[in-house]
C-alpha cells in the first residue's frame, strides 16, 4: 500500500542578518521577562481556578446529559402496557427482555405501598421497602437518581421514574440500575491542568476510585484525617457552583466543584497548590534561559510556520479527524490510477443518523462523534491494510490494494464491534452505527478509479436505504 504521501516538513536555512539581532534582543526579551514575572506569579493562580472551574462545569454538564439520556430511556419504558399493568409475571417478562438492550445492569418495580420486585435477581426477589428511604424519595418524585452503593463488582447507582397509567395515575415506580464505571470512563478521559484531578462526589465526599489492582472502591474524602474539604458542604448548602481551596491526601489544593442538576451529586476539579507554585518557581529559575533561547525560538518558529503554510501536513491531514483529507485521497487515487497491475478496493462509509446527534446533542457531540469513527476506522485499517481519509461531511473512504473481499468484510465486522464499545464510552445514549459500501477495481481492469468511487458511493447508499427501512419497520 503506498502511504508516503505525507512530505517531511523542512526548514530553510536561517538568514545569517537575523542573528545579529540577537543579543540585542535577548537584554530586551529578559527584562521584559523579569517585568511579567509577578503579574504570571499573580495571575497564574486565577487562571488556574478559571479553568478548573470551566472543566467542571463541562464535565457537570456531560453527566447531566448522560443521566437525562438514562431517565428519558426509562420514561419510554415506562410507558409500555407490560410496566403499568403492574402484573408481576409480565413485568418479570419484560425486564428479561429489555434489561440488556436498554444499557442497565438490571430493572425492577417497587409498587405504591413500597412492594419491590426484582425479576432478574436469582430468578426473581419480592420484598417490602416501604419503611426504607429509598421507598420515599422515588414515591415523592417523578424521576429520582440515588445515591451510588458498592457491590461485589463496582459502584452503582439507580434511576427511578414513576410508572403511570394512560390516564395519569401512578401505580409505582421503574427502576434501572447502572455501573458508575460508565462515568467514571468519563471523567478519566478529561485532563486537569498541574496534575489535577477530577472527581464525582455526594454529600458526604464519597467518590469512585480505581485500586492498583483494577478493583473497585467507593471512598470517602471528608472521613480522611488528612482531608479538609468544607468547601464541599457550603456547595451542598447553597445548591450553587463554588470555587475555593480544599485540602486533600494532607495537600493543599485549589477546587472548582460544580452542582450536578439530574443527581444528587457535584463535579469536583482539584489542582496542588504546590504544582502552580512550582511552575512560577521554575519561571525564576528558567528565566535567563529563556532570554538567551527566546528569540532564537522566534525565528525557528517563524521559518516553521511558514513552511507549515505549504507542508502537506495540513493539506493532507483533515482538520477535525484523525485520518487524511480529501485532498489526500485525491492524490493518492492519481497515484493509482495507471496502476492496472494492481487491484484497488475502495470503501466508502458514513455514519446513521448523524444529523439527529448534530440536533439533539449539539455539534461538539457530533465532532466528537466523527473524531470517534475516524479513529476507529484508521486503527482497523491503516497501516497494513489501506488509507483511511474523510471526504466530506460524516463520509469516510478507505483506498485498499491487493486485498480479498474475505479481508475487507473481517475488517468491517471488526470496525463495527468497535463501534459498540465506543458507544459505552459516549456522555449520552446512542449506539453508534454506519452504512458502507465496496467496490473493487480488479488488476487489469480498465475501469477509472473515479468510477470506481462512485459505485462504492453508490453501494453505501443503497445500504443506507436498507438501515432507514429497517428503522422505519421497527417503529
């Protein structure tokens, strides 16, 4: 397969009249240096809590859709004649049915006298919770979110909706339980500023955390000696976002917390205190090192961007995704256009309903969305296998040579369940699903690799059509 359509990036020889410049330069660079260094040292601090602020409430708001995305999953439900009847057989009938598919580790029924029935657990468990407070928060709220427990197997916490009759009234409660490791992929996947962290917590400063041997545990901040986090009960106090400094693992740090809208829990972002203020410290230490070195990164940087101008580095490389453009692709099918001792395969895929992601979930999903299938697709075949660029939009094509159909089906079966753990990944609920087509321009051949474009285009329509119908049929 011929991948060297990425150039390497040059750097002219530097002009040898901008070096003397330099020392002139570098007095001029240090004192301004040393002038900026105190408001840095003042400023570093502020901005440290501006963005630890701003990553809480992003990732708040990503919870908050997540659990939106559950509770909307259990009204549809709930809605279901097997639910209300509030027949014990058949509601036993449709957890077994729709427990796996609706992404929760178990459903169950609790009636309006606090009667629970649990189908899935050991064949089926009936027990009286009227006197339990869990009975009263879900029979005084239309949707409720408790607080997370251990189990054997990790922390879990449950959503609760009301289960109504058509004519409104509320015979019980629906509940589907989850594992809080779906959010805490979540929040591991954000990156805090000075080695932070970032943490799910409830009122009492419990919070999820990964052991060294990949076990579960659900700890506590505010039970440590070591832990000073007042900051957290005058949140839950208020009910309103805070900034302050809390103390955790005997360290000072520096906390954004952020209310959590759809549970009862908040968003905590942690930075050392000892990280921020070693990094003006390093600025001291740094700083005639950086007089010297500073205009001579100037001029590099300068000759580099101008030669990025015209690198293939960014006219290969698509702006948004991590795969090649369309003028890549471009390119690289003119390269193999008088190949004709060679057999060309071309896949084209996209991605279904991607406008209801854009409409419903906001465009920042529906980037991520096409980032998403754009790394999965380059993992499964660039490389060995083909070139993976975007085209355009949510469409994708792959440009393979010498490979059988038998190779090409493998692949995609192996994009698709990659596809499936992605979606588990996801802040809200959507199972990720593509259409694709292929076609092959065998050695020999006379066929035109534009030709042979389309007609794959033109196969991923088709297959489009089908998973539209299918749809349609399932409503």
């Amino acid at each position: 397969m011929e991948k060297d359509i990425k150039l390497k990036l040059r750097l002219s020889r530097m002009d040898r009249s901008l070096l003397v410049a330099v020392p002139v330069t570098m007095i001029l660079v240090f004192f301004a240096l040393l002038a900026m260094l105190s408001a840095y040292q003042r400023e570093a601090v502020v901005s440290t809590v501006r963005v630890s602020h701003t990553l809480a409430a992003n990732q708040r708001n990503q919870l908050d859709v997540y659990l939106v995305g559950r509770i909307e999953m259990l009204k549809l439900l709930a809605q279901q004649p097997d639910v209300y009847s509030m027949n014990l057989e058949r509601q036993r009938a449709f957890a077994a049915r729709w427990t796996a598919s609706s992404g929760f580790s178990h459903l169950f029924f609790v009636d309006n006298n606090g009667q629970g029935w649990y189908p899935l657990e050991n064949g089926g468990t009936y027990r009286n919770q009227a006197g339990e407070q869990f009975f009263q928060d879900i029979s005084t709220h239309d949707d409720f979110v408790t607080d997370p427990f251990l189990k054997d197997d990790g922390p879990i916490t449950t959503v609760c909706v009301a289960i109504r009759r058509p004519d409104g009234t509320r015979v019980g409660t629906l509940c589907g339980a989850f594992y809080l490791s779906n959010v805490q992929n979540a929040i591991d996947d954000n990156q805090v500023i000075y080695g932070g962290k970032c943490y799910v917590l409830d009122k009492e400063g419990r919070h999820i955390s990964l052991d060294g041997d990949n076990s579960w545990s659900y700890d506590s901040l505010t039970g440590s000696s070591d832990a000073e986090v007042a900051l957290l009960e005058q949140v839950y106090e208020s009910g309103d976002d805070l900034d302050g400094e809390v103390k955790i693992d005997g360290a000072d740090q520096y906390a954004s917390i952020a209310v959590l809208s759809k549970a009862p829990w908040v968003v905590m972002v942690c930075v050392p205190a000892a990280e921020v203020t070693r990094s003006t410290v390093w600025m001291e230490r740094a700083l005639f090192v950086i007089a010297v070195l500073a205009l001579l990164m100037l001029f590099a940087l300068a000759h580099i961007l101008r030669s990025w101008q015209h690198s293939d580095e960014i006219l290969y490389t698509d702006p948004l995704c991590p795969c090649g453009s369309r003028t890549a692709m471009q390119q690289l099918l003119e390269r193999l256009e008088p190949r004709r001792d060679i057999s060309v395969t071309v896949l084209y895929a996209d991605l279904n309903r991607f406008k209801y992601v854009n409409d419903t979930f906001g465009h920042e999903q529906g980037d991520l969305l096409l980032i998403t299938f754009a790394r999965v697709l380059s993992r499964v075949f660039d490389g060995t296998l083909g070139f993976t660029a975007r085209a355009g939009g949510d469409e994708f094509v792959v440009i393979m040579t010498e490979v059988s159909e038998a190779v090409v089906l493998e692949a995609w079966q192996q994009v698709e369940l990659e596809l499936i753990e992605e979606s588990r990944r996801l802040p809200y609920c959507y199972w990720i699903t593509s259409s694709h087509g292929v076609a092959t321009r065998a050695a020999g051949e006379e066929k035109s690799l534009e030709a042979l474009v389309r007609e794959a285009d033109q196969a991923m329509y088709l297959c489009k059509q089908k998973f539209k119908k299918e749809m349609h049929d399932m409503r």
